[in-house]
C-alpha cells in the first residue's frame, strides 16, 4: 500500500497574494490552535492570481517554510495549486502538495456515449430507490437519471483523472493532496448528481481528499453570502450525507470531506456549516483568499500617513480601471456602482472613515459593500505598483498584521471552529 500524503480533519485555505503576510496568517492558526481547535493552513494561490501579479509557485513555497521556521509550527501544512488545469499545472509541481483539479469546464461537454454506456451498466446499483442515512427520503434515481448526469459529468471526471494521473507521474503517487472542484458552474449539483459524480471519480482511481461542488445562493467576492439560509443548510447537509455514504460504498479515501470556496467571507453560513459538521462528525476545507490582501489595504489606511494615501490612491486608480478589474470576476461580485463613493470623497476621508467603510463589520453603518468588492478585485492596482507597494507592507508591518491574525482568527476561524465554551 502506498502511503497518501493526508489532509487533517480540519483546515483552512489561505491566500497570500503578495507574499507578505504567511506570518501573520499562521498566527491565526496558532491561536486557533492554543484555543482548541486544530485547523491546518494550507496556502492556496491560483493561476489566475499569479498571472495578475506576476508572481511563481516558488514564491508561496519560500514565504510558508518561512512562516512555518519562524514561529515554530509543528503541524502539517501545505500548498495549493488552486483551480489548475492540465495546461496550467505543470509550474506548480515543484512547489505544491495540494491539487485543487478544476473541471468546471468539461461539466456539460458531452462524453463518449460508449463510455456512459459502460457506466450505466456498471452501476446498476445507483438506480431505483436509494437509502442515503440521514436524508429524510429516499433518492430516487432512474436509468434515464443516471444517463443524464453522466452524459453531463463523466467528461469532467476523465479530465481529473488525466490532471490527477500527470501529477502523479511527477510527484509520485500518494505525494499530493487531490482536491476536484465544480464550483464555478451555473448551477448547483444535486444530492444525485453528487452521488454519481463521486461514484465515477471513485472509478477513475482518484484519491479524491475534498471536494468543492456548487452551492445554492450567490458567493461574491469578499462579502457576505447571499441566498436562502435555509436552503443552503439542507443543501450542505445533504452533501454531507451523500459524501459519508459514497466514501463507503465506493472506497472513497475515509478523511475525503467538503471544501467550501467561500469567496471569503460568508459569515452568516458559519452558523448552519457548523451544525452540520457537528451533525456528521464531519471535516471541512474552508477556502478563504482575497479577504487578506483587504486586511493589507486596511492595516495601510489604518497607519494613516503615506499608507492612508496609498491606500486611496489604490482605490482611485481602482476606480479609473473599474471594468477591465471586474472583467475576469464578472459572475462572483455584485456591485452597485451608484453607492461607490467619488474619489474627491475617499480622498477627504481619515483612516477611520477609510477602514470604517471597508473593513468587513456589517453592523457599522459606514461599512460600503460596494466599495469593498471593487478592492478585493483591485489588487492587479497594488500590483502594478510594484517594490512601492511591497515597501509600504514592510514599513507599516505591524498594523497589517493585527489585522490580517484578527481577521482570520476573529471572523473565520473562531466562528467556525474552536469549541464554544460551556455557560
Ligand atoms: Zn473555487
């Protein structure tokens, strides 16, 4: 038996994007840690970020290790090439341990009509009336059902096998965390489809760790969940249950669990995650990213001084390019342009009004979700601005950091995970 490489129970995605705060970002686990709850962090950057900045794999790599050296982390903790493809993977190889397969593009795309014949005859199991614990009824699925989600979903799943399968071949097997994920689909995947889907990663030998499906209700960019609460809850847990069930009738790795790409900050789905997980004894990957390239910004307007100034000249020149920025996230933001205040606003603002409005705290009035969304899609601004822009996360180190442990720790990994202390 080949020893896997295993992601723990618990664990949590970060992302870095211009390297600077791993640090910080480890303290929140740190603290998690020292308050009960052991979250893994797994650093996840992708393609498409590393594009926009410009950056390589090597450089998520150097700043974890030294992350990991300096404050004397004694857990596991990993990277992630996040959302790669066959033709974007191979510069993360010598860098990455976790995989996040994004086949999103395949779903849809007709399979060999052979192929969904032979899966069909294969699992005959799956039709009829089928008894999934804890689903209050039984799925009911029919020949024609089957065809159909296969006829969907069998392409996308040949496509992580071969990703999975070229990974393998470098790295050897077992090296790597897999992850596959649909979530940047149209529309969510239904407790069958799921169950099929999971059936056929299961045939195509993938030592599938987490998954990442599509979830009702809208995900935007670095703000609060938008949907039906209740809804939602009944999805994940029934995500939850088909999972538990596959793994076993399939012999599906035993840790696999649901990673959750939150877009950050979905705060008021922590509640109804949390009673799942508790429900099922069940593991989660939360995937968070821009939420601390926010906290760089804030801890910058917080500073005052030239970090306030470069902080609205960020979001002014932000303002100037607001289409070509929002361009490649189109279907994950929401912004109303009337309510982005003008830059001759902004630029009258003190560091309180400047954090005030963008710092993620829905409960002060002054908090503008708007404005929010366009900077967690700004960041290619702070980019382009080059060793200026990295200078000032050096000068003004201390305040960035408070932000960016306090955030994590605060509004993500407290809510979600550490034990609530008894009255
Ligand atoms: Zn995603």
């Amino acid at each position: 038996m080949i020893k896997q490489l295993t992601l723990a129970k618990y664990s949590i995605g970060m992302g870095d994007r211009f390297a600077h705060q791993a640090k910080a970002q480890l303290q929140a686990c740190l603290k998690a840690a020292a308050n009960g709850a052991e979250v893994i962090p797994v650093w996840n950057k992708s393609n498409r970020e590393h594009t926009i900045i410009g950056s390589e794999p090597s450089s998520t790599r150097a700043a974890a290790d030294a992350a990991v050296k300096e404050l004397g982390w004694q857990r596991p903790y990993h990277l992630d090439a996040d959302h790669i493809r066959l033709e974007t993977v191979d510069r993360f190889i010598p860098h990455c341990d976790f995989y996040t397969i994004d086949v999103a593009d395949s779903i849809g795309k007709p399979a060999d009509p052979q192929a969904v014949h032979a899966f069909v005859e294969r699992h005959s199991e799956l039709i009829g009336e089928i008894l999934i614990p804890n689903i209050d009824r039984p799925l009911a699925i029919s020949c024609g059902d089957i065809q159909r989600i296969a006829a969907k979903y069998l392409l996308a799943v040949q496509d992580a096998g071969k990703i999975c399968r070229h990974i393998a071949k470098a790295k050897g097997e077992g090296n790597f965390i897999t992850e596959v994920s649909m979530d940047e689909t149209d529309s969510p995947q239904t407790p069958p489809e799921l169950l099929v889907i999971l059936a056929a990663l299961a045939d195509e030998k993938i030592p599938l760790q987490t998954i990442a499906p599509k979830f009702t209700g809208r995900f935007n960019k670095g703000v609060d969940y938008v949907g039906d609460l209740g809804q939602f809850e009944k999805e994940f847990r029934e995500d939850l249950a088909v999972i538990a069930c596959a793994t076993k009738r399939y012999g599906l790795p035993a840790n696999l669990k649901l990673s959750v790409h939150s877009g950050s900050d979905k705060f008021s789905i922590y509640a109804p995650i949390r009673r799942g997980l508790a429900r099922f004894n069940a593991g989660l990957h939360l995937k968070t990213a821009g939420t601390t390239w926010l906290e760089e910004v804030i801890g910058l307007a917080e500073a005052g001084g030239d970090g306030l100034a470069l902080a609205k000249e960020i979001y002014s020149t932000a303002l100037d390019h607001i289409d070509e920025l929002c361009a490649p996230y189109a279907t994950v933001i929401d912004i109303d342009r009337g309510k982005l205040p003008s830059k001759e606003t902004v630029n009258g603002w003190t560091s309180t009004q400047f954090v005030s409005a963008l710092r993620h705290d829905p409960k002060n009035t002054a908090f503008n979700m708007n404005l929010r969304q366009l900077l967690h899609v700004g960041f290619k601004i702070a980019a382009k601005k080059g060793e200026r822009y990295l200078e000032a996360l050096k000068k003004h180190e201390a305040v960035i950091a408070k932000n960016v442990t306090e955030n994590l720790y605060e509004r993500h990994l407290k809510p979600l995970f550490t034990p609530i202390p008894g009255p």
